[in-house]
C-alpha cells in the first residue's frame, strides 16, 4: 500500500497532468511537493556532496533566443539552487529522453525582470539533460537566469516559459540578457509585427529605377512599412518606418535590435500571392525581387534553444 506521503505527492502530480491539458505544455508543481517528492524520488544534493557540475554544456544563446524567452516571461531571475529533487519518469508528463524534470528549490540573488519583491525562495519544474553516466547532475549551489511565469494561487511558484528558460549565469549572459529587457521596454520599441500586404512597386523614369512599398500589420495596430529604392548604377537600399510616414531615406535595422528580431524572425520568407495591390506582372516580379533582398539581407533568425 502506498503511504501517505506517496499518494499526496500522487496528487501533486496528477494535478501537473491537468494543468499541463489545460494550459502550457511545461509541468508544475505545488509548494509542498519539494518535501514529499525528496521521501518519494531521489534525494537531492542536501543530504550529499555537491560535487562538481555535471550537468552537459547548454548550447549558447542567441540574440533571438533571448529576446523570445525574456518577452514571453513576466519574471526574469537570478537565482542559486539551494535543493533538488527528481521527478519519477512516470510521473513528468512529456519528458524527453534523455532528460530528468527536477523540482528546484532556490534563492534569489536578484529580478532582472518583475516584480521586485519576489521573495528570497522560489521553486520551479526545469528539466535538464542527464549526464554522462545517465543520471541527473547535481545542481546545488549553481547559479542560473530563469524566465518564468508565476502559478496563480502558489506564491514562490514559479513555471519556466519554455524548456530551455533556464540557462547557466555568468557575466557575459548577465549583460546579455538586461540588454534585452532593456530594449524590449525602451520607449518606442518595435512591437511584434504580422501579415505584410498592400505591396505595389512603381518603375521610375530611368531604366533600373523603381521604388516598392509593403504596409506591415503590427499587434498594437502601430503603422508600419517597409520601401525598396533602386538607382541607376547604385546598389538598391531599403529600410522600415514605424511610423504613418512612408520614409524613403529609411535604412535597415541593426543587427540584433529589436526592430532587426521583428523582421528577421517574423517576415515570411515570401509574399503571398493576395499581398499585391497592382496586378501587372512586371510590377509584381520587381516587388517579389525587392522584397527577396530585404529577407537576404536581414540574414536567418537563429536560435539554438527549442
């Protein structure tokens, strides 16, 4: 018979199972789940050595993914593991090979992001990738930036954004990432940005003269479009006004900006055949051409975290 400790921490889980159907994909569990599952799971590095990491190296972060991970989190911390334990496979719902889902218990060492009261402890699901001998490595005492959600009703609850929101700290992800919240919360930041549309490209009076306009829709329904400007025996140029002024002088955005992350990991790779307003065909090959240099040019939208 399964004790008491058992079938409470069975409800735990049960509980992760229903919020996994019913909200995000990434498991939670309840304050009080730490305790139990250290009688029931593997006992944590409290009552063991720490020892050295053990943990395999994470792949590095790029621009892209950390402007997606602090975006999609409402509470961005450092923090120090101060305990762990290990979720039974049967019990963490979508794990994949390879990796253990631990419960974290922490301190905070400081809020990048968030409210700045959060608490000197709080607890979160993370699953990490095993180690070399197939075990779950020992994560006190390490340090980490999170990107997480609160769990409504649990105070100190936190829920990681994605599978890979926690990632190692040190100095150089530090700076990277307050970069990022910093430009994402800077006034007049680019918001997201959606279908591209009303394309129409007009020849001028030379020969390799034109100019292409596209109107780009953006979540806070802020005007925004995009112009491509050829000259005879000049390099074409092309740049994005966030505003309701079609600038023709505009030049493309910086590389790893916030404007550049709009474009680089939202544009479609092409128009689709309704984005036009003019229906010749040269008209609409010129704009297809122009609207190909900017996708080049903005270069790929990489990201090693998924």
């Amino acid at each position: 018979m399964q004790s008491s400790r058992e079938e409470a921490f069975s409800g735990l889980v049960e509980m992760t199972t229903m919020r996994q159907r019913r909200g995000p994909c990434f498991a939670w569990l309840g304050a009080s789940a730490l305790a139990i599952a250290l009688t029931v799971g593997v006992a944590d590095g409290a009552s063991a050595a720490p020892g050295p990491a053990t943990a395999p190296p994470a792949p590095a972060a790029t621009y892209a993914d950390l402007v997606g991970l602090a975006e999609a989190a409402s509470i961005v911390a450092e923090v120090t593991v101060q305990s762990q334990a290990v979720v039974p496979p049967e019990r963490a719902p979508g794990l994949a090979p390879g990796h253990a889902r631990l419960y974290l218990e922490t301190r905070t060492l400081r809020v990048l992001k968030g409210p700045s009261a959060l608490g000197q402890s709080i607890n979160y699901l993370a699953d990490v990738p095993l180690g070399l001998k197939g075990k779950p490595p020992k994560l006190r005492k390490q340090t980490f930036v999170i990107f997480a959600r609160p769990v409504a009703g649990q105070a100190g609850e936190l829920q990681l954004v994605s599978p890979n929101a926690q990632l190692p700290l040190d100095a150089t992800i530090e700076e990277r990432a307050r970069t990022v919240i910093a430009q994402l919360v800077a006034p007049g930041a680019p918001p997201r940005i959606g279908r591209v549309h009303d394309v129409i490209s007009v020849a001028g009076n030379l020969a390799g003269e034109s100019e292409t306009q596209m109107v780009v829709d953006t979540a806070t329904g802020a005007p925004a479009s995009l112009t491509v400007v050829r000259r005879p025996n000049m390099d074409p140029t092309w740049g994005i006004s966030w505003s309701e002024i079609v600038n023709p002088s505009a030049r493309p955005p910086a590389r790893d900006t916030i404007a550049w992350y709009r474009l680089a990991c939202s544009l479609p790779r092409r128009l689709e055949p309704g984005a036009f307003l003019q229906s010749d065909p040269a008209g609409r090959q010129r704009a297809e051409a122009d609207y190909q240099l900017i996708v080049d040019q903005l270069g790929p939208c990489e990201r090693n975290l998924h």
